[in-house]
C-alpha cells in the first residue's frame, strides 16, 4: 500500500517587528481586497444584474500597497471569495451570502502557495521560509517527513497575539505492517460524561473539566457582551476577550486528547469503543453539543491516526450493542438495568458489577469477536 496524503503541521513562530508589520499588512490587505471586491460585485449586480469577473491586479493601479504584500496571499483571497459565491449559490439564503470582513472580528490570516521552482516556503532548521517575508523563528516540535513536498503555508495570528504558520504538506504514505491483535494488547473504552471515559481495566483519566473555571468565565463574558450595543467599541473589545478564553479552552482541550490519545496508541495494539455519535447526538442537541465540547469525537479521531501510524486497530462497536445490559462473565443479559444504576448483581452468576468497567470489558469482547472473525 503506497500513495500519498495530506497533512497539516502547525508551528509557533516568532516574528521579528519587521516581519509583524509585513504580516498585519499583509492581514489587512487580504481584507480590504475581499470587502473591495464584493462591494464591487454587489454594485455591479444591482446595476446590471450581471456578475462581475474581476481579480486582484485590477486593483493594483487605484491601490498601490496592494503591491507590497504576497501577490499569492492577495490570490488565494479572490479564490475564497468565489468559493464563498458558489456556497451561496448552492444554498442561496440569507445567511448564506458572502459577508464583509471586519477587522478585529474577522479572523487575522492569510494563505500564500508554494512557489514550486524557488521553492519559497520551506523549513530550514528552527525557521521557516516564507515569500516576501523570509526565514522566521520558529518552534519545529514536529519536524516535518523525509520527502515531504510543502504545498502552501497559512500565517494566522490569535487574538492574543501569537503567530502560527500552518503548512500544508503532501508525504507519502509509508506501508505500515499491521499488527496482530490479541486479548492482552486490546482496550475496551466506555465514553463517560462523569469521567470521560472508563476502560477494560478499570482506569479512567477523569472528566476534562480542568476548564471548568474558564468556561464559568466565558459564560460570564457572554453575558456581558449581550448587553452591549452591537457593534459599538466596548462590544467590539468584549468580544476579543471572549475570543482569547475559548482561545484558551480550545488549546487546553486539544493538549488534553493529544496526550491521552498518545499514551493509549503507544501502549495498546488495538482500542474498541462504541459509535456514540449518532446514538447521542440523535437523543438530545443539548447533550450532543456537550458531548461534542468534552471533546470526545476530538480524542476519537487523535486515537484513529496515532494508531493506524503504527498498523494498529480502532474497532468501532455497533451502536445498538448492549454494552451495558450484558454480564462480561456470563453473558446474562439484564433488560431491566435502568440509567442511574451504577452497579447491579448479576441474577444469573451473582458477580458484582460496576456498569461502566462491565460495558468496557464488553465492548473489548465484541470488538475483538469483530476483528477475529
Ligand atoms: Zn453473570
């Protein structure tokens, strides 16, 4: 099995004063093009009824600094306007329609492509190159794969201020042995709201409220945004704080499944849990969005790569499977376990069981019965 993939590596950078100014120019540049643009096909269209075929470099003569920022940047720009065209012409409604971009609301980001005789974007070291811009310092804690062709580069800077470079990388898909399951290497995991998750050997990571605060605190933030005058500076500033706590929420949550899903990949050959997606999502929209902010489908997908790098298995079990109702050691199957119970007596062999370790061990079993057969 050959071929290739694309992936995504995303560094820290650290811009000098020099390469900040080129950067919010550049930001600002890529925005007041794609206000310009729209603005001018919206005119075009209300006078004529026609649309407007127009690109970056009509632009040059009327705005000149248009000039000294990534032409690729600015190119790339034109390409999402008409993306977000066709969105809307697929789907046309009112939410739909192309929107101005707004400073300090609008995301600050631009994507440049790789010229591919002068190869402009590349890692060197701990910098990374970048057109009209140069070599800037970089964090490389994930060095990209021999022969790896960089296909374009995306500079975003957060709301509090920190400076990524995100390339987009083509590799080759190196053939990856699998690996032969068995009973000791396999991990039945049961999604949990109390603690995340419980597996086959009874160990649970705890639920990942460890943003609890912050998210008490966004919720207090959004309040107090509600109550300002859309728009308006204080709305504005309120809105940025606000940005920089899920800013926040978001990376501590990442962190969180990273390392999880890294000890579990590196430790088990295969991992057995439930396809809880539809089940939960379907029941309920409040749940679902919970369940979706724990960051579960998150760690699932960290879980699926980080195993198949190594030819390991993530063996998903059939939503409707019983996994709780069934007695892991005599296969009894207990229709009248209720939602709250926490642990039941098996009427048939009389083992103690605690529901979730019982439905860990029993997604392992079925998800081995799966792979074995
Ligand atoms: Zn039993």
């Amino acid at each position: 099995m050959t071929g290739s993939k694309t992936m995504g590596y995303r560094y820290r950078v650290y811009p000098n004063k020099e390469q900040q100014i080129f950067f919010a120019k550049t930001f600002g540049c890529c925005r007041f093009l794609y206000n310009k643009m729209l603005e001018d096909k919206q005119t075009y269209y209300k006078q004529t009824g026609k649309w407007l075929n127009c690109k970056p470099s009509d632009y040059y003569d009327a705005y000149p600094f248009l000039k000294e920022v990534d032409s690729r940047a600015l190119k790339n720009t034109w390409l999402n306007l008409i993306k977000a065209y066709q969105n809307f012409f697929k789907n046309p409604n009112k939410n739909n329609f192309p929107k101005f971009k707004r400073k300090h609301i609008s995301k600050d980001s631009y994507t440049t492509e790789q010229n591919k005789g002068r190869n402009t974007i590349r890692v060197t070291g701990n910098k990374i190159n970048l057109p009209k811009v140069g070599l800037i310092k970089a964090v490389i804690h994930r060095p990209l794969p021999d022969g790896a062709v960089i296909k374009s580069a995306t500079v975003t800077r957060t709301k509090s201020g920190k400076y990524y470079v995100s390339l987009t990388v083509e590799q080759a898909v190196k053939p990856c042995k699998p690996v032969q399951p068995n009973f000791d290497t396999t991990l039945g995991i049961d999604f949990s709201f109390r603690s995340f998750y419980v597996d086959s050997n009874g160990f649970s990571p705890g639920n990942p409220h460890f943003y609890c605060q912050l998210e008490e605190k966004l919720k207090r933030e959004q309040k107090k945004l509600a109550s300002k005058v859309k728009g308006s500076n204080n709305w504005i500033k309120q809105k940025i704080k606000i940005e920089k706590i899920q800013e926040k929420i978001k990376n501590r949550r990442k962190d969180f499944c990273h390392k999880l899903s890294r000890e579990i990949a590196d430790t088990y050959n295969t991992v057995c849990i439930e396809d809880f997606s539809l089940k939960e999502f379907a029941g309920s929209r409040q749940l679902g969005k919970s369940m979706f902010d724990c960051g579960f489908g998150m760690f699932r997908n960290f879980l699926k790569y980080k195993l198949a790098e190594q030819g390991k298995f993530l063996i998903t079990i059939d939503k409707w499977f019983p996994s709780s109702q069934i007695c892991n050691n005599c296969g009894y199957v207990n229709h009248n376990l209720k939602i709250d119970e926490k642990q039941w007596i098996c009427p048939s062999c009389g083992l103690t069981l605690d529901r979730d370790i019982n439905a860990a061990l029993n997604i392992r079993s079925e998800g081995l019965k799966q792979i074995c057969k």
